[in-house]
C-alpha cells in the first residue's frame, strides 16, 4: 500500500515537471520569438533609416547652399558642416559611407550645393574642388602657430581690400565684445566655459584661434571668420576633452600651458619635457617664470629682460605671480596641447630648463645652483655676456 502511494506521489511529481518544463520552453521560445522579432524590426527600421540617409534631402531642391569647408578639416568635420546647413540628412552615415569608400580626398574651399545633391554628387564635387572649392574666395588669411590675437588683427588689416567688413580695428573690437564671447560660449561650452569664468582676461579668444590658413569670401563677415576659427579649434579639441577631464584640468588651464610650451620648445620631445617643467613647478606652487608671460603682459617683445620688466604689475606676470595666469598668451599648435596632456620626464623633477639660442639645445635642471652653471655654458651663444 505504502509502495503504491510513493509511486503515485513519484508519477504527481514527474508529471508537474513536465508541465513546468513544457512552460518554460514555451516561455523561451516566446522571449526568443520576440527577440528575433526585434532584430528583425530594428534591422529592418536601421536599412530604412540608412537608405533615406543615402538619399536627397529634398530632390525638388533648386537654392544654393553655401558650405565652407575650412583647410585641416576631417571627414567627421565636412559631415557635419553638411549636416548644419541641412545639405545631407545624416553626419553619421555620410562619415561611414566615406569611410567605407575609403575617400580621402577632400579640398577645402566655399562650396554651392542643393538639397538636391545626392552623396555621389557632393562627394565629387569636395574632391574635385578646383573652381568649386574656391567660389567666392577672395583672399586667405594665415593664423600661424604662436601668434597673438594682436599678430592676427596685423595680418587681416591687409584683407581690407578685398573686404571691407574685416579689419584689424575691427577685429580687436571684435575680441572685446562681451556679448559675442558669450554667444560663442553657449555654441562651443565644453571648449570655452573655463574660459568665461577666467578673470582679468585680455582676450577671452586668445589660444582659441586654430592656427590654420581660412578662406575669406569677398562679403563674409568678420564673426563668421572668427566662428570659422573658433569652430575649428572645437573640432580639433573634441578627442582630447575626455583626458583633459580626466586629468583633473580645464580647458583654459591646458590651452595656457599650451601656448607657453608653444613658444618655448621646438620639437615635440622639448615641448613635453617642457611641458613636465612647468606642471612640476605648479605643483609645488613656485612661479612658472617664462620670459612669454612677461612679453605678453608688456605686450611687445623682447631678447633680453630686465629686473624692471619680470617686475611688470599684471596678472599675465608668471615671474610675479604663481598658477597659469588668466589664460593662454597665443595660439598653440596640437602638438603643444598634446604636450600638455602627455609630458615626459617628469619622475627627474626637472624645474629649470634653458636653451642655446644658436643650436637649439637644451638643458633642463633641478636646482637653481645647476641651472646657473647650464645658462652659463650659453651665455655666449645666447647673447648674455
């Protein structure tokens, strides 16, 4: 009787888990029955989503569409200029329609398109460039590596021939205006919002003027010049914003430092032992003592300073005062910032470094005494006996 019992207790439980696992079978194949269905939904949503982007905005189109497509400018860059002016639909499927094409070969230059354009078509015409690409340029203007906003308001006096609306007068007027700076802010915050919240600035836009030669059309007015420039320096920073976050610094501090070692070094291994001289003074909270931040706050320039002028009252003095001063002091090359944010031989707590001005070499020290005795060894070459 007892045996009877247990097995039909054995046959209840068998047959409960055969019914549980005929549930949970049901169960996975309808989560998996969904999940395919999705795949299949999704994919199907991506191929429809990619084949309209491939397409014309608008095949009825017939306005021109001004686009400037600045010299130094990536892919990334040229696809979303595109996209800004609402040329093409998607930035993201022209960057991997380019890529997968394996089109390299862009021209920079002014360019009249139409939502009408196909991605062949437009294509074609960035790698044609020739007439295309120089449409309504008139004259360039040069931002070389190291120059001051000053440098760069001398060298758009000689664009006033050909256009009227930009000036060096203008210009420097232009880097005064608060308003402006502000509307600049709120487009570019990641590059510029260290930078709005520095005080006893000279130029807020100082350091951020990519060094690059820009196109200029005979009407293009002098703020879409400068956007252009400012535009270009956010392109080129978005890599490296992570780091510099990552790294404990603003971009306003990084840029800084950047224009000194811009001005300082030569090549890219002085400019990161530099680079790791000056983070190793800041460290320690001694003054950064470049012979820029001098010039810069006399702004004029000169071979040899006097006791008179490392004395100079100005918040730009870093032989005065400690830290990075209200911000940078030209504009730095990438291989400056990059400096910045790599620097080599900081382990050999190197706080002193001079340079023979004749053959370009240059000794780095960790104590005063040893600096003595290394400018000494120059003196000749440099001038100073």
């Amino acid at each position: 009787m007892a045996s009877q019992k247990q097995s039909s207790l054995d046959h209840d439980k068998k047959s409960r888990r055969t019914s549980e696992k005929k549930v949970v079978n049901k169960i996975v194949l309808w989560i998996v029955g969904i999940m395919v269905a999705l795949l299949v939904i999704i994919g199907f949503m991506g191929y429809r989503y990619v084949d309209s982007a491939l397409q014309p905005v608008d095949s009825k189109a017939t306005d021109s569409i001004s686009v400037k497509i600045p010299i130094g400018s990536t892919s990334k860059d040229i696809a979303s200029a595109l996209e800004k002016k609402h040329v093409i639909k998607s930035a993201t499927v022209f960057n991997y329609y380019v890529k997968f094409h394996n089109f390299t070969d862009f021209q920079a230059g002014t360019y009249e398109f139409t939502q009408a354009d196909t991605l062949d078509d437009i294509i074609n015409e960035l790698r044609q460039g020739g007439d295309a690409g120089s449409v309504n340029a008139v004259t360039q203007v040069l931002v070389k590596e190291g120059v001051t906003i000053s440098d760069i308001a001398k060298s758009l006096d000689k664009v006033t021939k050909k256009n009227p609306k930009i000036s060096g007068a203008k210009f420097l007027a232009l880097m005064k205006d608060k308003d402006y700076f502000e509307k600049l802010e709120k487009k570019y915050p990641k590059l510029l919002s260290s930078d709005l919240a520095a005080k006893d600035v000279r130029y807020h836009l100082e350091g951020y003027l990519f060094p690059a030669t820009y196109g200029v059309s005979a009407n293009e007015s002098l703020e879409s010049l400068v956007d252009t420039m400012v535009e270009k320096t956010d392109s080129v920073m978005q890599s490296y914003y992570g780091s510099i976050k990552k790294q404990g610094y603003s971009v306003q501090e990084v840029m800084t430092l950047a224009s000194l070692v811009e001005r300082e070094g030569v090549t890219e291994q002085s400019r990161r032992t530099i680079a790791g001289v000056f983070l190793n003074r800041l460290a320690i909270n001694m003054p950064i003592q470049s012979d820029i931040t001098v010039m810069y706050a006399l702004n004029t320039h000169k071979t040899h300073l006097t006791n008179k002028d490392t004395s100079v009252d100005s918040p730009y003095n870093l032989y005065k005062h400690t830290g990075y001063g209200p911000g940078p002091f030209n504009q730095p090359s990438l291989q400056s910032i990059r400096a910045v944010l790599s620097p080599t031989d900081r382990d050999k707590n190197y706080l002193y470094f001079v340079a023979n001005l004749k053959t370009g070499e240059i000794l780095y020290a960790t104590t005063r005494e040893q600096h003595d005795v290394n400018t000494a060894k120059f003196a000749s070459d440099n001038g100073t006996n």
